[in-house]
C-alpha cells in the first residue's frame, strides 16, 4: 500500500442561509450554487476530497426562516457534504424539529456530546468514519454548553458542560477507534476559534487527532493555527469563502506529514454557478418574493452595524424602539441579534426578517444600579475585545457608558444624565434568550434580579414589536458614538 497520500478537506461554517449571491466591484461574489461550483470542480481535479460544514447552517435569510430549516437542508443536500456537524442555530426551531430536519438530510450529522440526560443517550451519531482510497478519516463533533443554551428550555435534553469534558469524550471516542488504523482525526466542532485553541491544549497527542475545523466565532484567517501540533482552520461566515486543506497523509505513522491551506474566494473568478441549485434557490425565493417583498418603512438614511462590539446606528434605533414599545428605563438589545451591516433606507419586511431573525419574546426585569453596573462591566471585559464571541449589547437612549479599558472602570455610568446609583432600581428589557440564560451571561446568579422584583414577559414577539414601531415611525434616523465610548 502507497505509503503517502493526498487529501483535500474542502470545510466551510457559519453559513446562516447565505443562499444568494452578492456584486461586489461588478463581480459576482458568494452563493450556495459558487460555492457548489467551486466545490464540483476540486472534486473532478482531486478525487480524494471531502466537504465538511462546521455548524450553523440555518438562519439569516428570509428563505431559511420561511420553510423553518427545510429549504435549507433541501439546499445543502445539492451541496453533497460528506459530513456537518451541530452549531448553536440548528436548534433554533426547537429540538425536535432538528431530529425531524436530520431525517430530511441526505448527509450525516454528527454530535459527540449531546444527550438525553435521564439515560446519556446521544441524540445524534457522535462520529463518522470515511473511507477514501484507502484511508480511513475519523470525524468527531463537538459543541459546549456555552453554545447551545436554546436547549435549556427543554429540561430533557442536555449536554457536556465544558471543553473539559468535551476533551474527555473526545479522548473515548479516538480510543475506541484508533485500533481501526484511522489515518486522519478531524474534530468538526462549533465552540469558537479561542476556544478551539483551548481544546487543542487539553487533548492527549496519543489520540491522534490531526485537525480542528471550527466554527462559531466567524474568524477569517490567513493561516491555520498550530497547537499541540494540531492544525486549527475556520473560514469566517457566509458563502463567499470555503477553507480548503491540501494534506499529506502519512498512512503508516497515521498523521499529516505535510499541508497547505488557502482560504478560497467564491466568485466568478473561482468558479461557475451550479445551475440545479440556481433553479432550486430560484423557487424558494419565487415564494418569499411575494410574502416579503413589502415595504416597512424608509430610514432617513441607510443605518449601519458594522460590528457586534461596538455601539452602531441601526443598534441603537433597534434599542431604543423596543425600550420605548415596552415601556422600559433601558433596552439591553443583543448586538449578535442584529445579523446585518447595513439597513435601509428603504426597508422591506423581508430585509428587517433578515436582519432580525430571532423571534424571541421580551422580559422586563428590575435590577439595582450595583447591579447593572456588575452587568456591564463583566460586558466590557478585556476577552470581548480580544476577539472572543461574547455577548456585547445596544443600549436605548438615556444610559451611557464611558469605560477605560486600561483601569477596567467606568470614567461614566450615568442614566438620564445622572449617575447611576447603587441603591436605585432600573427597568431593563431583555430578550428571552438572555434572560433565560442570565446566569452564564452576566456571571451572577439570576436571584440577582428575581430577588428586586418578578420577571415578567411584557411581549411575545420583539420581531413583532420591532415591525409595529417601524411601520408606525417613518423617518428615522439616528446615529452612534454617544452611549457607549471604549477608551
């Protein structure tokens, strides 16, 4: 037997129903059916290549979010992969809609570490061996409690708490298999880059794993990183990029023996659009057409959030519409909520859906000034600047916030042009995603604010109350750089 051999892993994550294509300096640039023609045409130039998504596949896109995942598996079934793992989204519309999607898939999911938590029971296959041309590739998948906090809301299902034990059911999988004469190990996991290093720090060399293709935190990078001699890729979000992996596979000593790794652009000038899938999309988008295709609103101008660790424009008109629909003192509105750069001027429903997918309902909850304070200040930790996928949040208008980044304090925490006061309560708004997940969030103990005042749902529907406002507002306009000022 041939000693060294090649493989191209082809691995793309995050892709959030990035189904369309995009012009970009006159070229066309992203899209499900690029990115099936590129991944065609390395399989007709290297036949031992394998495609692999890294979580995330849904939402993001009005077709996503109108067929509740359908399209997208129909979709990503052209694709072909040969393996996806779990992200965090897929379990948006609820866990049992996931294991009914799974049945539509045409491709194994794989998920090492989520259970029934009465009897361990894996909901999904926790690995996958491939088989190609002679080599056998071990794929594990791997999430962390961090990242699927939706599951809370189902007390029957849960899963391993950290990366700890994560290492651990990784290191029972690999020496289960590794008899096998598995020649490649490649986690497929969704916990974020940071935490993809920290993984890799923790898992035994004698496992043998190889690779880490991640997802998650939608890192763009030029280069693998190397730790423990495990190499680690992700290929930022969306359509207009795949990782791509030339490897040398020493098939004796069962390791890589020499890589290259490019991150490939998905436009004209790296491939063709696969037409099946350009029909498939195009009946999909027939439908949305009609139902979104109405306009909400006309900004003053085109409204901007550029980035989810910073206070935007469009951040704090979304804020402020729901403090002033609720009723609230101050609306903590997710920066990760709002999944566009850019809004407006004109403003379709079909726009504001995919720049506001998350249907979640609306908490009111009382908090003292120290506590609010603790909140934001665990917020503005250095971690989130350091490029950790933390929770950053828009503020409504009335509280702003002056933070040295060097003494870690606030220069300013004021409300209404007055300090905020330790003793003094405050009505917040939060989505219930947040407010469920309270504890793991802000690192304080949700008896924090059940102990002030009872939380309440004072909306079903912040999408809801988002479009109500807009509709009923027309002009709007605002603009960033006065509420949140990171020195």
């Amino acid at each position: 037997m041939e000693r060294y051999k090649k493989l191209t892993l082809l691995h793309s994550n995050d892709m959030h129903g990035d189904f369309l294509p995009q012009t970009v300096d006159g070229k066309q640039t992203g899209g499900v059916a690029m990115l099936s023609g590129y991944i065609g045409k390395v399989r007709e130039e290297e036949p031992n290549t394998l495609y692999c998504i890294a979580g995330d596949m849904f939402r993001g896109s009005v077709i996503d979010s109108e067929f509740r995942g359908v399209s997208t598996i129909e979709i990503v079934n052209l694709l072909l992969p040969d393996v996806v793992t779990l992200g965090n989204h897929e379990t948006d519309y609820g866990l049992g809609h996931l294991l009914f999607l799974e049945k539509c898939a045409r491709f194994p999911i794989i998920n090492a570490n989520l259970h029934v938590k009465s009897n361990g029971a894996r909901l999904f296959r926790p690995y996958l061996v491939e088989e190609i041309d002679g080599m056998r590739v071990l794929f594990i998948g791997i999430l962390t409690e961090d990242v699927i906090a939706e599951t809370r809301k189902d007390e029957l299902i849960g899963s391993l708490v950290d990366v700890g034990e994560a290492v651990e059911e990784i290191g029972r999988i690999c020496n289960a298999y590794n008899g096998e004469d598995i020649d490649l190990t490649v986690l497929l996991t969704h916990i974020g880059f940071e935490e993809d290093k920290k993984l890799a720090a923790k898992i035994d060399p004698a496992w043998g794993v190889d690779v880490i293709v991640g997802g998650h935190s939608h890192t763009y990078l030029t280069e693998p990183a190397v730790v423990n001699g495990i190499l680690i890729a992700q290929a930022g979000t969306g359509t207009d990029l795949i990782g791509r992996f030339d490897l040398t596979v020493d098939t004796l000593l069962n390791r890589v023996a020499d890589y290259r790794w490019t991150p490939v652009p998905i436009n004209e000038g790296t491939s063709v659009p696969d037409p099946a899938i350009e029909v498939m999309i195009g009946d999909y988008k027939s439908v949305t057409d009609r139902k979104y295709g109405r306009v909400v609103t006309r900004f003053r101008r085109r409204l901007t959030h550029p980035s989810r660790i910073q206070e935007t424009a469009l951040g704090n008109l979304f804020a402020d519409a729901l403090s002033e629909s609720l009723g609230v003192d101050i609306m903590l509105l997710a920066s990760g909520s709002i999944r566009v750069k850019a809004l407006g001027p004109v403003v379709l429903f079909g726009d504001l859906v995919e720049a506001f997918p998350f249907d979640d309902a609306a908490y009111l909850v009382t908090v003292t000034g120290e506590t609010l304070r603790k909140m934001l200040t665990y917020m503005l930790r250095d971690e989130v600047f350091a490029g950790a996928h933390c929770e950053f949040y828009q503020f409504s208008e009335g509280l702003r916030a002056v933070w040295d980044r060097e003494t870690h304090t606030f220069e300013e925490l004021s409300f209404r042009n007055e300090p905020v006061e330790d003793a003094r309560h405050y009505t917040l708004g939060m989505q219930g995603y947040h407010f469920t997940n309270f504890s793991e969030i802000f690192r304080l103990p949700p008896e924090t604010v059940r102990a002030v005042a009872p939380p309440r749902v004072v909306a079903t529907s912040c999408k809801q109350v988002l479009e109500e406002y807009l509709a009923s507002h027309p002009r709007l306009d605002r603009r960033a750089g006065h509420r949140i000022i990171i020195k």
